[in-house]
C-alpha cells in the first residue's frame, strides 16, 4: 500500500500505519494535493516536492516515490538525487495518445 505524504509529520504516520511506502505530493502537483491537514490553506505548509522528499527520507525508513509537476527526465534525476526511489508523473501523460486512456480521459 502506497500512502500519499506532504509533510514529514503526515510520512510518519503514514510509517506507523503499516504502508509500504509514502508518495511525497509537491506543492507542485497539478491542480490538488492530497494532504491529511485540517486547514492547508492557512497553516503556511506548501512544501516544495526536492524539498519535500530530503525531509521524508530523513523522517522515515520508508521507500519514498516523489509526486508533483515532474514533467522531464531532468526533474525524475533530481528528485532520484534526493532520495527518492520512485517518480510519479501524472498530468505529463493525458495529452498523449495511448490504447490505455480511457473514455472519461479522452473527452477532455
């Protein structure tokens, strides 16, 4: 089970659960960012995703996959520099042509 984190505090708890391994989600991830706060809006995190992963990787002994505006081969180096295991890329891929897109992605 993969568990999404967006701050050190949420991956430990994500540690304590039982997951596999914690999804760091960016401040840059596309248009949402799944956080466990109560107010995301007013308590000052938004935490970048370079940031984000070194801070996790400290926090927990976890695999961490990193999420959140990674578009590059670039940006999948450096989040792999920063400890993460993983990248998670998302937004890069719905505009491309693939016989895995389904209906409700194709009408956009």
């Amino acid at each position: 089970m993969l568990v999404t984190a967006t701050t050190a505090e949420e991956a430990r708890a994500v540690e304590r659960s039982g997951a596999d391994a914690v999804i760091a989600q960016g401040v840059e991830a596309g248009g949402h960012q799944g956080t466990h706060r109560d107010l995301p809006e007013t308590d000052g995190c938004g935490i970048g995703l370079l940031a984000l992963v070194t801070e996790i990787r400290e926090a927990v002994g976890l695999p961490v996959v990193a999420a959140g505006g990674i578009m590059r081969g670039a940006q999948i180096a450096a989040v792999l520099a920063a400890g993460a295991s993983a990248a998670q890329l998302g937004t890069a891929f719905l505009a491309t042509p693939s016989p895995a897109r389904t209906p409700c992605t194709s009408r956009r």
